[in-house]
C-alpha cells in the first residue's frame, strides 16, 4: 500500500510538473518569450477570444483592452467585449481546459493559432502572479463574477470564487481580468499598441480601444458594418496530409469502410479515385520489390501516369496484388496500420486530384481592407487587392490579400504590416515571405523612389487553412513558392495602381501650376494689347480669361500644339525653348 | 584717284508712323487670334549663329529666316509673350510722344511686380534688353527708331555741320574732343559736310593725335573715332554718312585680330546684330592699316609686340590671338588674296602692331606722312 500510494504521489506529482513544464518547454510556441512578446500574446488571446465570440453571435465587435501597472514588470490585463457571454456553466471549461481548442487540427481557418487560446493566458497568469483570472460575464441575464483558476492535476478549469449580481441594464459581454508579473508595456511595434492597430485595420468591422498604462485612450473606431462570416470547416485534400493526419482520422471516424472513409472525410475523392487508389497501391507494392534501378524507373513512369502500363506487365501478379490492395479498401478504418496508412499517402502522391475547394478561406476583403487602413491611417491614397485562391505543395490552399496605404497622415517610413489569417505578425519579420516578396518588388517602377524614406504603408494577408510558418513562434510565414510569387504579383499590382495615382496628381499639379502661371500674366497683357490695339482694356482681358478656360477645361484631351506654318518663305519653325 | 565724296546711295528715311503702324499691326494679330479662341503667338526671328549667314551679293552678314514662335498658352513663353507686350505698348507711347529713354530708363518704367505675387515683369535689365532686340527683329524696326537709346560711345571731330533738335552745330568747332555720338542717331539732319572722307579710328588717343595734327582740316577728312568696338550710334552714323552723304569710309585700327574684327563688324556687320546689317554695316568700308605689310615697309620690327596664345604648330594650339586670326582667316569676307597674306604673315611672325607704334618714327609721322601716303596711293585693303 505504501508504495503504491507514493507512486500515486509522484504520479500525481509528475502530472502538476507536467502541466506548468509543458508550459515552460513550450513557452516558445505558445508566444511566451520574453516580457514585450508575452504581454502581447495575453492580449492577442483575449482580444482573438472576444473578436471571434462576436463574429460567431453576429454582433459588431466593441473591445476595450485596459493595461494597469500595479508595479515593476507588475500589471492587470482588462479585455472587455460585446460578445455573446459565457453561460455559467461553460466558465470553468473555456478559461480552464488547456489544450482543449477547439480548433486545433481542425481543417478550418482560425485566428487562433496555437490550440491553446485563452487558457494559455490564464495559465500564464497564475504562474507569474499567483493571482486567479476574474472573469465577468453575461449572457443578458444575471452577471456572474467568477474566479478562474486552472487544476494543474486535473488539466483543468477551476472556479474558486464565485457570485451573482442583477443586471438591470441588461449588460451583455464579457470582461476578463489577468493580473500578470514578468510583463513590460511597450509602445513599440511589438507591443500591444501596435498589435492593436494593425488587428483594427484587419478588422474594421471592430471597434477597439486602448487605455494605456499612463491612463491615455487610443481608439481604433469601426469603419465598416459587416461581419464577416465565420470560416467553414474545409476536409482535407489528399495532397495535403500527412500519415499522421490520415491515421488520426481513421482512428476516429465512424465510417465502416476505409472507402467510405476516404470518400466522406476529405476532399476531392471520389469511387473512382478510389478504385485508381487501389491501382496504385498495387503497383507501388509491385515497384518495391524490383531492384534499385528499375525501381527508380517504375516510379518515374508511375508519376507519369503509366499506371495501367505498368500493371498489365505484370500480368498475373498484377491481378494478384490488384486483390490484396482492394482488401485494404474493404477495411474497417479503425483497423488500418500506420505502413497502410503511409502506402495510401505513397499512393496519394503519384496521383491526380483536383484542386482543393476553396470556399472556407474567409478574406477581410478589397473594400474592409481599404476601410480599415482608411480610418486608422487617413492616408491621402488607399488600394487593396484580394487575389483569387491558390494552392500550394499541391494541395494546400491559400489566398493573398494587399493594401497599401500612401501620403496623407502617414510619416514618412515604409512599413509593413503582415498578418496570417487576419492575425497581426510583429515577430521574426525578416524571414518571412511577406518581407522578402516586398523587398524582391522594384518600387522605383511605381514611383517610389526610396523606399525606405516613402510614406507608405503595405499591409499583407496570408489566409489558409495551414499558413506554412518558417517556426514553432507562428510569428513568420515560410517562403513557399506560391506564395511569394501571389504576393508579387498582388504588389505589383497595387504598385502599379499607386504609380497611376501618382502621375495623375502630379499631372493635376502641373496643370493648376500650369494655369496660375499663364492668369498671373493677363493683367499686364491685357493692359499693354489695349495700348497697342486701342481697346478697352477690360474687354482684351476677357479674351484671355475666356482662353485660359477653355484651355483648360479640355486639358483632359490635350493635344500637342500644332505648328503652324504661316509666313511663307519661312524655313523653320522652332517653338521658343526655354 | 583721290578719294572724293561721291553722290548719295540712300535717302533719309526715319517715320514714326511707320513704327506705330508696325506695333499696332501686331498688336492686332495678337488680338485676333485670341478673338477666335487661339493659342497667341509672336513670330521672332531666331538669334544666334545659327540663323546668320553670310550675303555674297551684298557682302553682308545677315539673318536667315529661322523664327522661333513665342507662344501665350505655353508655360515657358508666358512670361516672355507678356514682356514682349509690355515693351510694345511702352514704345508705342515713346514714339507718339516723341520721347526717348535709355535701355535702363526702359526697364525701369516698364518693372513693376505682378499682382498678387512676388514676382516682376522684369527681374534686371538683362531680362528686357534681349526683349527689345525681338522686338526689333520681329518688327525690322530699329531700337533708334523705338526711341530707345544706348550710352553714348566714340565721338566725331571734322567739319561737318549736324542738326540735332533745336540745335545745329560744326563738328569741328566744338573743342578737341569733338562731339560724343549718341545712342540714336536717326533724328540727326545733316546740314553741310566739307570732307572728302571719314576716317574711323579705333582708340581715342590716335585720334587726338589726329586732330591735333590738324589732320581733318589738312586733309579734308571726318574722324571717328569708335574707343574699342563701334557702337551701334557710331556704326548707323558711319552708314549714313555713307550712303546719304556718298562719303567714303576708310577704317584705321590697331594691327591685330580684334582691331581687324572692329573694320569687319563695320564692314559686313555682326552676328549678334545680323537682322541691323542693311541699316548698320557699311560694306564699302575700305581699311587702311595697320597691316603686317607696314611693319616691314616702314620698318616697325622693333615696335611689334608678340600675339598672345599658343601658335597653332605648337601644343595646346592655336588658342588666344592665334585662334582669332585663324577664325578671321575663315571669314568670307576675308578670303581675300589681301586680307589672307596679312593674316598669314601674322601667323607667321607672331606679331600685333598698335597704331601707337607709329609714333616710333614721329609724333607727326602718322598725320604727315603714313596716312596722308596710304590714302592718296590707295594702299587700302578691301
């Protein structure tokens, strides 16, 4: 008895560790580095928490981030929403249940990256200061305060205090408290206040405020009506997945048939795919034992599409390896091995699918992109351009939005703001695609001579169901062919809208430069022609202001001045160069 | 045969009216044009060399028919088109009256800024100078007969009776120093000559030995002398005293290129004034030194100076007075098998001679003996 109690002890012991370890150990991952990053990433969670509450309720986002300094490195974390609210009994389970998102290995696009959500700031909270999270919330009846703790036996949410009050006013949203230590507030361009400006512009359906520690309110006021539609859960393409991915799934599904599985559970795959699948097994299985060198050719011509070929030179041992493959098919999906399941996603790869569907990427938008850059940096020139999906390693899909913001309000100073999925990037800029598309784009083309020094703002947005980060951090998209080549071209293109933008004012400056130019001289021609001609004055001058009108009222279609010959005898004509 | 006074080739003919027929015609056109909704324009003649040539018949320098369109409607030509106007209606009102004004007293009256702005109609008088030499290319009206003169350069001693305004006088009475030829010289009458020729000389010192000399008297001649390169007033009284008066011009500079370019600017004319050469230039004009032919006839060697520059022979060559005479060489005009051995012997030697130089022999030689010689035997070069 005693042993087995102490080996309960310590196995009750090694799950605490377990939880604030795993916490610890992946602090990277989870945004947790370093004072400036993890303030950000508390707000991060909560501001994603109460912008996707809304979304899904269909109510226009109103989030008030407070930040307190209760002393050195010492804060409280205030995110009040608009939101739907939180019924009582789900309290515990939203703030507590760490790795419980709902989202992870969901086929969806998400703000939330890590699977961790706000329970990660909770976690983070009771680590650093001990303190439990309040959270105030309402669904439109009674407002509950509640204290959230999180269980670190039992890997979940805890309420420790909790109590009702009336709402009279019908209140309805949710507030939560973090009180945090080993945190700094910095006004920087990794700190919450740039954080919050960029999510405003991604999000101008959102109304965000800001009440800094020194007590100042920055608000980021709405400018657009509409609520974007939540992303819809897309199946996976066979050319996206891995083993794992197919294996975990197999595991879960209901299907009775690893046909029906394969068929209902992802995308484009059909019977007949499914009969080509069985081919391919085969004649992988077949291929294998060959020795290196034909192997290597068989493979060549099976990624050709010789499939057929190749079976029907084996004959009778194709026929037979056809049988076993189909058994494979017939197969309670439970009941795959991981070396079937890793000869399906073989086979995966040597065939032909159709493009993955596209329709759950959710984009902000050309027009909420422009309205949002708009009403937070009232620059003089706004364009965006929301490109059509594209896939990439074959069956990932992904959609590139730009905005660019040029002149008014904007200080001189290129910036730009990246974002995976509507999420703002403040981190690991230089190894992202965004950053080196953006650098490899010749401005000088689009009138941008310097652009270090122009007064220019781009703004990227990377949408899909797996943004290829470069690392655990999620803070820096990979260089994937396919999405650095998107990214150029949707920046040419804004480029080149900006350059249209451009001449154009510069053509309008010359032509009202142009005009005052010639007006400033009518009084004292018109002054002198009346001397020479013996007329009045006034009605000379009203020649001359009738000309420079007309002049200008057709300077849209101008021509060049034609020259004229008149005198005879004359050789040349030269227009008087000056 | 000596030289004599021959018969008039040209009648005086300077009318105001015409001017202001002249400047009210553009005006006009400039009227018109903007009447019917047109981009107004001034045809002027292009300056520069590039619209000179040289007239072999008349053997004068002229301009060629190139014009540059000065246009209202183009931002670069407003303010020019408007400075042009400006000076038009100033001279229309100059001649009417009956006034002159200088070029600076015309930048004056006519500078004044720009309503609403910080801007003038001219900036410095080197803005409105070039815009009265267009207008007088554009109308072929002389800046004199604009009534717009320029400072008073060179002087006349002789006798030779001149009526200017109210005041009628003899060039010979009027001390040492002659009287100072103005910047217009159209309105002047001339009332009776007693000479044979004029003289033109370049500096006023040679000149002054002249007269004192007696040399006019003596040798029944009109001196001017021009101080350097003539001015227009000395140039168009050389013209007239020419053509309305059929006296002979004979032209007495240094022995150098920049004297020999004074007796060809009065000669064919200039390029700068190409448009002016029928009114200004004297193509009849005829030099009679100093040349290199004179250093050796009356043995000068020792008071030559040498030519400045590099000769062309040598490296860096030809520049300074070297290049000059090489560019001389060149002139039309100059192709003479004359003018060619003097410029060649220059070349040769090395040398310049100024009329000074001759008073190595004498103060009296030059009056007494070179000139008086030189012209009677009509030693002169084309």
């Amino acid at each position: 008895m005693k042993d087995s109690k102490d080996s309960k002890e310590l196995f009750k012991e090694f799950k605490i560790q377990s939880v604030s370890e795993f916490f610890r150990r992946n602090a990277a991952m989870l945004g947790y580095t370093g004072k400036i990053r993890s303030m950000t990433t508390l707000i991060h969670e909560a501001v994603t928490n109460a912008l996707d509450a809304c979304e899904e309720a269909g109510i226009l986002p109103y989030v008030r981030v407070e930040i307190e300094e209760l002393g050195s490195e010492h804060y409280k974390i205030i995110v009040e929403d608009n939101g739907p609210g939180i019924p009582e009994n789900y309290i515990a389970h939203v703030f507590g249940k760490m790795l419980a998102g709902t989202k992870a290995h969901r086929n969806i696009q998400s703000r939330g990256q890590q699977g961790i959500g706000i329970s990660g700031a909770v976690m983070f909270a009771q680590m650093t200061s001990g303190k439990a999270t309040r959270v105030i919330t309402s669904t439109g009846g009674d407002i509950i305060e509640a204290w959230v703790m999180i269980d670190v036996e039992k890997n979940e949410g805890k309420i420790v205090k909790k109590t009702k009050h009336e709402n009279p006013t019908g209140w309805r949203g949710t507030r939560i408290e973090l009180e945090v230590k080993d945190v700094r507030y910095i006004r920087s361009k990794q700190g919450p206040y740039w954080y919050l400006k960029l999510t405003a512009i991604a999000n101008p359906h959102a109304h965000i405020e800001l009440i800094e520690p020194d007590g100042r309110l920055i608000v980021f006021p709405r400018s657009s009506k509409e609520i974007p539609e939540p992303p819809v859960e897309m199946k996976p393409h066979p050319k996206g997945v891995i083993t794992d991915d197919v294996f975990r799934m197999a595991k879960k599904t209901r299907r009775e048939t690893v046909k029906r599985f394969l068929i209902g559970e992802f995308s484009r795959i059909s019977d007949q795919r499914v009969e080509e699948l069985v081919r391919y097994i085969a004649a992988l299985r077949l291929i294998k034992k060959e020795d290196k060198n034909r192997r290597k050719q068989l493979l060549e011509r099976l990624a050709n599409g010789e499939i057929d070929i190749i079976l029907r030179s084996y004959g009778k041992k194709g026929k037979q390896a056809l049988r076993a493959a189909r058994k494979l098919i017939e197969k309670e999906p439970a009941k795959l091995t991981w070396h079937e399941t890793e000869e399906i996603v073989e086979a995966f790869k040597y065939m032909k699918f159709l493009a993955p569907p596209t329709h759950g990427l959710r984009p902000i938008g050309e027009i909420n992109i422009e309205r949002g850059l708009v009403s937070i940096l009232k620059p003089e020139f706004v364009t965006a351009l929301t490109r059509s999906p594209k896939v990439y390693r074959g069956g990932v899909p992904f959609q590139v939005e730009v905005g660019l913001a040029f002149g008014g309000n904007i200080e001189n100073g290129f910036n730009l703001l990246r974002y995976a999925n509507r999420v703002p990037l403040l981190f690991d800029a230089g190894s992202c695609v965004t950053t080196l598309a953006t650098k490899s784009v010749d401005w000088k083309r689009y009138k941008v001579d310097d652009l270090e020094s122009a007064p220019l703002i781009i703004m990227i947005n990377v949408l899909s169901v797996h943004v290829p980060y470069t690392s655990t951090g999620k803070q820096s998209i990979a260089s994937e062919e396919e999405i650095y080549e998107e990214i150029r071209l949707a920046l040419m293109e804004v480029g080149r809208r900006l350059k249209r933008y451009l001449s154009g004012k510069h053509r309008k400056l010359y032509v009202v430069k142009r005009r005052k130019t010639l007006e400033k001289y009518v009084d004292e021609i018109a002054k002198a022609l009346s001397v020479l001609v013996n007329e009045p004055e006034e009605e000379v001058r009203n020649y001359f202001v009738e000309l420079i009108t007309r002049k200008f009222e057709e300077v849209e279609t101008e021509k060049v001045e034609e020259v004229v010959m008149t005198s005879p005898g004359v050789e040349e004509v030269n227009e008087e160069s000056e | 045969m000596p030289i004599k006074r021959e018969k008039p080739k040209e009648r005086f003919s300077y009318d105001p009216k015409k001017v202001i027929k002249k400047l009210e015609d553009l005006g006009k056109e400039i009227l018109e044009l903007v009447r019917e909704g047109r981009n107004p324009f001034i045809d002027i003649p292009t300056r520069g060399l590039s619209n000179v040539y040289f007239d072999e018949r008349s053997r004068l320098i002229k301009m060629g028919n190139k014009l540059s369109r000065r246009y209202f409607l183009n931002v670069a030509h407003a303010r020019k088109f408007m400075q042009t106007l400006l000076i038009a209606a100033y001279v229309k009102r100059l001649v009417s009256e009956g006034k002159h004004a200088s070029l600076r007293e015309a930048y004056y009256a006519n500078k004044h800024s720009l309503a609403g702005s910080k801007e003038n109609t001219f900036e410095s008088q080197s803005e409105s100078d070039p815009i009265i030499e267009d207008l007088e290319r554009t109308l072929g009206v002389l800046r004199e007969e604009m009534h717009l003169t320029a400072d008073r350069r060179g002087y006349v001693y002789g006798d030779l009776t001149i009526r200017d305004g109210e005041d009628e006088f003899n060039c010979s009475k009027l001390g040492m120093g002659g009287w100072a030829v103005p910047g217009t010289v159209e309105h002047l009458e001339f009332v009776n000559i007693n000479a044979d020729y004029v003289l033109v000389v370049e500096t006023a010192a040679m000149a002054d030995r002249l007269i004192e000399e007696k040399y006019p008297k003596k040798e029944k001649a009109i001196i001017i002398a021009t101080q350097g390169q003539a001015s227009r007033g000395v140039r168009r009284l050389i013209h007239r005293l020419h053509y309305e008066e059929g006296l002979p011009i004979i032209v007495f500079t240094d022995g150098d290129p920049y004297g020999w370019y004074i007796y060809s600017t009065i000669k064919q004319g200039s390029i700068n004034l190409a448009y002016l050469s029928e009114k200004l230039a004297t193509p009849e004009a005829k030099f009679v030194g100093m040349t290199m032919d004179d250093v050796e006839k009356y043995d000068l060697r020792n008071v030559t100076e040498k030519l400045k520059g590099i000769p062309p022979n040598k490296r860096g060559g030809p520049s300074g007075d070297y290049k000059r005479i090489i560019e001389e060489m060149n002139y039309p005009w100059f192709k003479t098998k004359e003018w060619q051995r003097q410029l060649k012997l220059a070349l040769k030697w090395g040398v310049r001679i100024e009329q000074q130089a001759l008073a190595n022999k004498s103060l009296e030689f030059v009056a007494k003996k070179y000139l008086p010689e030189k012209i009677a035997k009509e030693e002169l070069l084309p």
